[in-house]
C-alpha cells in the first residue's frame, strides 16, 4: 500500500495526558497537512509543510499543539496536556510536488478519544 | 462568518435526479478550488478540481465563478453510490486549505 498512512488508528486517552500521532506520505510527496474533523464539520486546517519547513499553522497550534517533519518525510502532532474537547478525528495529507498538482491524498485518520 | 460556506443540507434525491450543491467563499486572493467526496467514517477523496472555465468529469461539473466568489457542482443521474458528504475546498496562494461543513447527499431507490 504506497497511500498515506496513520498511526495509530484510533487512541483513548485521560484528560490531561499527551498524544502523539504519526503520519507517513506517498514517498515523493513534499507538501504534508495536518486537519482535525469533529462530527458534521469539515476538517479543520491546522498546519502544512513543504518538506521540513513548517510553512503555514493556525493560531490551534501556538498552544498545546505542536507538530513536526524533522527530515521532511514522516511527521509528528502532539498534544499536550489533553482536553476533551480534542477528541476528534486527526487527518493527514500529503500533495506532490509537481507544478500544478495540488490535490491532497488524505490518510485514513486517527481518531482521539479524550476521556 | 465562515470562511467557505456550503448549502447545509441534507439533500435526498430520487435515482437519476439532478442535483446541485453551492459553496461560497470570502477570500477573494483564494488560488485554487475543489471539490472532494468524503464517505461515513472515510477520508476525503478528491472528485474534481473547478477552474473558472468550468469542468466536467462524467456526470459531474464544477463551475467557478470568481467575480462572485462562489462554486457549484452538478451531479446529473445520481446513483445510489453518489451518497456521500461533499466538501468544498479553497486554498490560499500560501498553500493553506480551507474545508466547508460539507453537504450530504442520500440518493434513493
């Protein structure tokens, strides 16, 4: 399977402890995006690198959210200090690099439950 | 406001009907615009981009209008694995994309 690909799938946790979720891209993808989606709403920008360089974030990520591509091919969301409002479902995408080509190849998701 | 806004929905149409969904956006610098198909409990998958010639694909066709900042799919002869949420996408010349809420559509027998 060379799709983008999410782990872990799904993740319980208590309130107040950290998470880390890993998104692995299409290889030869540069561009890689991270969303959150909470029932009927659309996924949620949250932050987007092209390679290593973390170009574009929402004011979501200045907080308890931090994400990282530190050699510009797997990257790293960490939570920290959970709440329940994070549980959502976590998405990554990645988009190649080819002038023009700006579709986003989503993985399948990792879905927090914050108790 | 919202930054992109989709008709709410839901839509439930006959097989075989003509049904068409509307997103509006308020970035008037937006580069580049899409619509993608998301199933129950899926991720989304991209269905066209729209370009302001307009674009069909099958059954399916986008229009943009910039001067109004507004986007518009058209399903004709759904089928039943038409069903899904439709998603509206915008994206910034700074690489960033902005989802709507998304329509659902439920094509029936």
């Amino acid at each position: 399977d060379t799709g983008v690909s999410q782990d872990p799938r799904h993740k319980i946790t208590k309130r107040g402890q950290n998470v880390t979720f890993r998104c692995d891209p299409i290889s030869e993808h540069n561009r890689l995006y991270w969303y959150r989606q909470t029932l009927g709403q659309g996924p949620e920008f949250l932050t987007y690198f092209q390679n290593e360089a973390q170009l574009e974030k929402s004011r979501l990520l200045s907080d308890r959210f931090s994400a990282e591509r530190p050699k510009g091919s797997f990257s790293t969301l960490e939570i920290q200090r959970t709440e329940q409002g994070d549980s959502a479902m976590y998405l990554c995408a990645s988009s190649p690099p080819w002038a023009g080509e700006e579709t986003q190849y989503f993985g399948p998701g990792t879905r927090l439950l914050v108790l | 406001r919202k930054e992109v806004e989709q008709d709410p929905g839901p839509f439930n149409v006959p097989e075989g009907a003509t049904v068409a969904f509307n997103c509006t956006y308020s970035n008037s610098a937006s580069q580049s615009f899409f619509w993608y198909r998301q199933d129950c409990r899926k991720e989304p998958k991209l269905l066209m981009s729209v370009y302001s010639s307009g674009n069909e694909d099958g059954r399916f066709t986008a229009q943009l209008n910039r001067a109004s900042q507004y986007i518009s799919l058209l399903i004709r002869d759904s089928k039943l694995s038409d069903s899904a949420t439709y998603l509206c996408v915008v994206t910034s010349n700074a690489g960033k994309s902005t989802f709507g809420d998304g329509t659902t559509l439920t094509v029936k027998p």
